[in-house]
C-alpha cells in the first residue's frame, strides 16, 4: 500500500506532467472503445443486411446452379429433404425459394425484375423481409384461388414503374421447359429492407405462384437456412453435405454465407485486421508519451534514488515503485477513457449514428444501405481490451525507468554526478 501512496506522491510532484500524460492515455482508450464499437456494428450490419435479407446463412441449390445460375438448374423439394435439412442440429428455420429474372410492369412502363418465389409462413423465420413492408401488407399465409397473384415489389421498381399498393401487374418469365410464363399481379406492399438488391428490383410471390411460371412444380432453386450461430455455419454446412450424400441427395451443395459471399467474409478478416493494426499504432504512440514522463521523472530524482538505496531500500523494492507509477499512470488514464468511451460507444449502441451527412443519396455497399443510421455494438470485450491494453502497455514503459534506477551508483547519485 505504501508502494501506491509513494508513487501517487511522485506522480503529484509535476501535475502539468502528469496530467498530459493521463490525458493521453484516456483519449486514446476511449478512441479505442468508440473505433471497436464502431467497426464492430459496421460489419454486423453487413452480415445481417446481406445473411437476414437475402442469402440466409447457409444456401442449398443444385450444384449446377451456383457455377451459372440457370432456371432449369432445380431441384425437388420433398419431404425426405425438409426433414433432413429440419433435423440437422444448429438449424432453426429452412424457406425454399423459386429466383427467377422476369419482365414485369403494366401497359405503361415495365422493368426486369429479380422475381422471388418465397413460402410465407417460413420466410419471415429465416429473413427479415416481411418486417421491411412499409406500405401495405406482407403476403398471404395461402396464394389467392382466383384473380391475380399477390406480390411484394421493392421501393425502388414501384418508383420505377410508378405503382402503389393495389395495382396490378403483368410479370413474364422463362419457364424450365422453354416455354414464356406470365402471371397478373396485384400489389399487396412496398418493400424497403436497407438491401439494394431487393429494395431495387424485387418482387415476392408466394412460392406455388412462381413455380408455376417458371415451369417447376414440386421444385425449387435454392433453400436459405437460418442457424442458432452465423460464424458456425461453416461446420454446419460441412455436416448438412455429409447428411445429404447420406439420403443420396448429392447434386444438392450446401454452402455458408461465408462461401456464398467471399467478399464479405474477406471483408470482415480484413476489417479485423485493421483494428488491431490501429490498437499497435495507439499503443505504440501511448508508449512513447509515457516512456517520455517516466523517464524524465527518474532522471530529476536520482539523487533521491541514491538516497533511498543508502538507507536500506532494494533494487526489488525501487524497481516496483517505479513500475508502480506508470501502472498509476495507465490505470488512471485508462479508467477515465473508459468511462468516456463507454459512454460514447453507448450512446451510439442505442441512438446510433446517423452517417447521411457523410453520403450522397442511397450509399450502399455490397448490397447494404448505409444512408441511415450504424448501430454500434458494445460488449464487455469493447471496453475491457482497450483498457487492459492500455494499463500493461504503460507499465511495461516503466521498466527501462526502473532498470535505470536500480542500476545507479549510489554515491554517484547522491552527489548528482549522474
């Protein structure tokens, strides 16, 4: 205890000093806090925007399919597969999808169109689309019997083609066989997930309504799965192929979001790269800043260091009381950028920050929109690896200080020739 009270004394003697060097070190720690939380809601945002929107978190087509993506590239959806792709552990919900590219507008206008052929009771378990309806209604639990077929268009081709809710539509497509689909639409709601891809040029129908334009019944193109854990879907794809060799099902891949969407995946190693490139960078600065304090403090009292070992004090003893003042350092320094940082980082968690200031227009990146507001992601790791960094990086910088001052003569030092 002594040891502390001796080292907060020291630190006292030149408060402008050691003030600076406090500063430092919270500013520091709380840039650091508030870039994790940061980077960290970035990239979640761009798993979720792409994983929960669009692509799931493992895929399941025909092997055919993915190297070009063709309509006659399908696969039968029957129960012995839904039940083995249920019953693998780690999945929570599997919605079959029909994708097809299709002409689709009104005497007027018209458009090509990204047409989707989704089930909608099992849909809203995997994806988040249904909860991006701004106008009008989600699809049906059945497809109507008579009349059009109901359809959920992206923001962007209702601009496009200048529709709202309750009008109808003519959406023509290829059929697996050759032949040329078509259908009459009614608009039942407005798309706008944050996902260019979708919100541009969209359109859902339930899944009977697209197979039979596109000449596939019984069959789908693709099953999206939601599982209890993103980053594991590697594994989970892995054990899913293996149950699908099993049951003879081999021509049907299954591949995680990591291996659908490889930028991405690379994007966020990089991203993690670059964080600690930024923490080596801060610390590296924090180190010189502190060094600099200790160092000058030791070299004004070495006469006192003399003084201190002819009267009895160790070299264990000196060299953890020099030590002691840059942990001081750190600790205090640290504490009050955490607590800052933390704040921020909060604040940001749950108001988020709104970046359209900073773009242009509907920015978006890979798919995602970032014209509206990041959420930033705080967790005990956010704080704690900043602060804990900080207070070992600035008592490691004591330990040249410390060598230095166990290592003077005594006699040289009390008659301050050193």
């Amino acid at each position: 205890m002594m040891v502390w009270q001796m080292a907060a004394r020291n630190l006292l003697r030149n408060r402008w000093r050691s003030g600076l060097s406090i500063a430092g070190i919270a500013v520091a720690t709380a840039i650091l806090i508030w870039n994790y939380g940061f980077f960290d809601g970035f990239f979640d945002l761009m798993v979720r925007g792409t994983t929960e929107v669009d692509i799931g978190h493992v895929q399941l087509q025909d092997e055919r399919y993915i190297d070009q993506p063709a309509t006659y590239d399908y696969f039968a959806w029957d129960e012995e597969l839904q039940d083995t792709v249920s019953s693998t552990a780690g999945v929570e919900a599997v919605a079959p999808r029909v994708r097809l590219f299709g002409l689709i507008g009104h005497e007027e206008r018209s458009s090509v169109a990204r047409i989707l052929g989704v089930d909608p009771k099992e849909e809203p378990r995997v994806t988040v689309m249904a909860e991006g309806v701004r106008q009008g209604r989600w699809l049906g639990e059945e497809a109507p019997k008579q009349g059009a077929a109901e359809v959920v268009i992206g923001r962007g081709l209702s601009q496009s083609l200048g529709v709202g809710v309750g009008d109808e539509l003519v959406v023509i497509a290829e059929g697996a066989d050759g032949s040329m689909g078509d259908g009459l639409l009614e608009v039942v709601g407005i798309l706008e997930t944050g996902n260019s891809r979708i919100d541009r040029r969209a359109a859902l129908l339930h899944l009977e309504e697209a197979q039979f334009i596109a000449a596939v019944e019984g069959a789908v193109h693709e099953a999206i799965l939601r599982v209890d854990n993103p980053g594991s879907a590697p594994v989970l794809a892995d054990e899913l192929q293996r149950r699908l060799d099993a049951i003879d099902r081999s021509q049907v891949r299954a591949r995680s979001w990591q291996e659908v969407e490889p930028g991405l995946y690379e994007l966020l190693i990089y991203g993690d790269q670059m964080n600690r490139v930024i923490f080596l960078i801060v610390f590296f600065v924090v180190a010189l800043g502190v060094l600099n304090t200790l160092r000058m403090s030791t070299v004004e009292r070495h006469r006192e260091f003399g003084v201190m070992r002819a009267v009895g004090m160790s070299k264990p003893r000196l060299f953890w009381l020099v030590s002691a003042e840059g942990a001081l350092l750190g600790f205090i320094g640290a504490a009050v950028g955490g607590v800052v940082g933390a704040a921020a980082t909060y604040f940001h968690a749950t108001a988020g920050l709104d970046l359209s200031p900073f773009v242009e227009g509907d920015a978006t990146w890979m798919g995602v929109s970032f014209a509206e507001r990041i959420y930033f992601i705080m967790t005990w790791k956010t704080v704690l690896y900043p602060v804990m960094g900080l207070v070992v990086v600035s008592t490691l910088c004591a330990v040249w200080p410390a060598v230095t001052a166990i290592r003077l003569n005594v006699q040289e030092a009390i008659s301050g020739r050193t």
